[in-house]
C-alpha cells in the first residue's frame, strides 16, 4: 500500500529543500529499496512523500536505519571507508588532482574497491572533461570548499554531526528546521552566513541545518556531471549569455514521479533557462503542462568576502516567459 507523506520542512522553492527531497528518495529507493516516488503540493510547494512508509516518524526511522549501517570511519552509505580519500594535514585534497592524473586515480580505487557504486559516485563528484584554474579535474558544482575544506569533509561533517542524534535531527530535517551555530551548512543554504545582527549572541557566526545538508549530499548520484573542455556541466545548472555565474534551476511537479522519472524530469531539454534581452532568467512555460510542472526555481552561487569559495547558494528570481 502506497501512503503519501507531506514533509512541511522540504519546500521545493529552496534550494536546500529541494535537494534534500531529492536525497530521501535517492536513500530510500537505492539504500532501502522501497518504492518511492516525489510530488509537490501546488500551494505550499511541499514536498509530498509517496512510499510504502505511513508516517513522517516512519520515514525517519528508516534514514536512521541508513545511517546505521555506515561504518564508525565511512561518510557514504555502502561505501569503502577510505572514499573519499582524505586530505593529510595542510597537504592538497587528494581528490583534487591535476585532470591527467584522474583516470589513474579511478582505476586505483575501483580496482581496490568492487562496489558498482564507487564508480557512480565519482562519477558525480569530480569530472576530466574540464579543468579549474589550476589545471585540476573540476569538482561538482554542488560542493564549494574553502581554505582548508576537502571533499571528504563536505561529507564527513554534515554525517559527523548527524550521528550525534540522528533521530532528532532528522526529524528536525523534515519538518521544522533548526540551525546549529558553528556548522557551515557545506554553502548550500545562504541564510547559513548569520551577522552579528541576526544572531542573538550578537557575534556573527555561521549556521546550518545539519540533517537537511546530508540529505542533500545523499541526492548527488541523481544529478551528473561532466564538461565540454572548457565549462563544467552539471544536472540543473547553467551557463547563460552576460551571467557570471551558472544559474540553477529546478521544476517542481505535481505527479508522483520515482527516482528514474525524476533524472528524466531534471535533465528534460524544455526546462534549460535562457536569458532575457534584460539578463532576466527566463524558462519557456509551453512545456510545463504536459510535463506536470507547475512552477520553476533558481539559484546561484554568491560570493562570501574574505574566502575563496565558490560562495553560497542563494536564490536567483526565474521568470517564466514564452520563448520565439
């Protein structure tokens, strides 16, 4: 029996929600082999749950259930401990290597380790077929390290402090979020940069959502990446004429769709944004009814002063306007 969950904490029109929802469905299909499918409620853009799991206490229950079968020294679910490969002390990321040196890197790990899966996740964790300014193979978008950041850690601290309590936290994850002062929410969330304004300590301090930034990370297999030699792609991102920055965009729907659906949905040719004559982004709503898509969100990486990051994701206005 199919029963439909509303998680009121996962808003589609947040990037971090957005995400999130992504991640539940990903764990639960691929981690917990339920049928699983996502929706979205037209007015609240909620996302809705559609599983053989009866209540929101059921669906946490087997996140957590996930989370526990992570050995104490892994940061993936069905993943080697050793993945991703750590970064020793103030040396390089080892994850971050000159591109050359990166299919040696994938036939090293995936001759160690026979897990199908290792291959899928690199495969959207780091690409080839472009490089950064250093000459590197190029991370996913979705991560944006700084100073001392690797990519092991944009795993391990979201899981490290999600073990602290699981339940809670989760819980907390999908239906009412709470920040944790000190945790840099990985700069998915732009509201994690509080000033000494916004907080009441009245110091400026950063503050995440912990449960809501694993879930997230746990969506990345969904969403692929690669390059054209010289700009990097990836699932949902975009890079438009007179933008500086690529833009994320997603769809909400309002079928049930699964994991499979899903991938189609985000990667559909109709849905790539353009850019106005006045550098608006702009998505062509003709396609939205047969597609069951009733709106379309964005996103875009803002600079933090004093790092060097990429920045934090923070939300771009998307226009739906008839393309000729």
């Amino acid at each position: 029996m199919t029963h439909t969950v509303e998680l009121p904490a996962l808003d589609g029109r947040d990037v971090l929600g957005f995400l999130a929802a992504l991640g539940v469905v990903r764990l639960l299909h691929d981690e917990a082999n339920l049928d699983v499918r996502l929706s979205y409620d037209e007015t609240t853009a909620h996302a809705l749950l559609h599983s053989p799991l009866a209540t929101t206490e059921a669906v946490v229950d087997a996140l957590v259930e996930i989370i526990s079968t992570i050995s104490p020294h892994a940061v993936i679910p069905g993943m080697p401990a050793s993945f991703p490969l750590a970064k020793v002390g103030t040396a390089p990321d080892p994850m971050r290597m000159p591109r050359d040196r990166l299919p040696a890197l994938v036939h090293d790990l995936t001759s160690a380790h026979t897990e199908p899966e290792l291959r899928q996740w690199m495969a959207v964790l780091v690409t080839d077929l472009t490089a950064d300014a250093k000459g590197r193979a190029t991370l996913t978008p979705y991560t944006a390290p700084a100073g001392q950041q690797s990519l092991r850690s944009f795993f391990a601290k979201p899981l490290e402090e999600l073990r602290k309590a699981p339940t809670e936290l989760l819980w907390q994850a999908l239906t009412n979020w709470r920040r944790v002062d000190g945790y840099t929410g990985e700069y998915l969330d732009h509201r994690v940069l509080r000033s000494a304004a916004d907080h009441p300590s009245g110091q400026s301090t950063e503050a995440g959502i912990p449960g809501a930034t694993w879930l997230a990370i746990m969506a990345l297999p969904l969403l692929r990446l690669t390059g054209t030699g010289n700009l990097t792609q990836a699932t949902l991102w975009h890079h438009l004429p007179n933008h500086r920055q690529p833009v994320m965009t997603w769809p909400l729907w309002r079928q049930p769709l699964d994991r499979h659906a899903i991938t189609a949905l985000l990667e559909h040719p109709d849905l790539h944004p353009r850019a106005s004559p006045t550098n608006d982004i702009t998505v062509n709503p003709a396609s939205w009814p047969p597609l069951g898509v009733f709106t379309v969100a964005g996103a875009i990486r803002q600079p933090i002063d004093g790092r060097k990051s990429a920045g934090v994701l923070a939300p771009a206005r998307v226009r739906a306007n008839i393309h000729r």
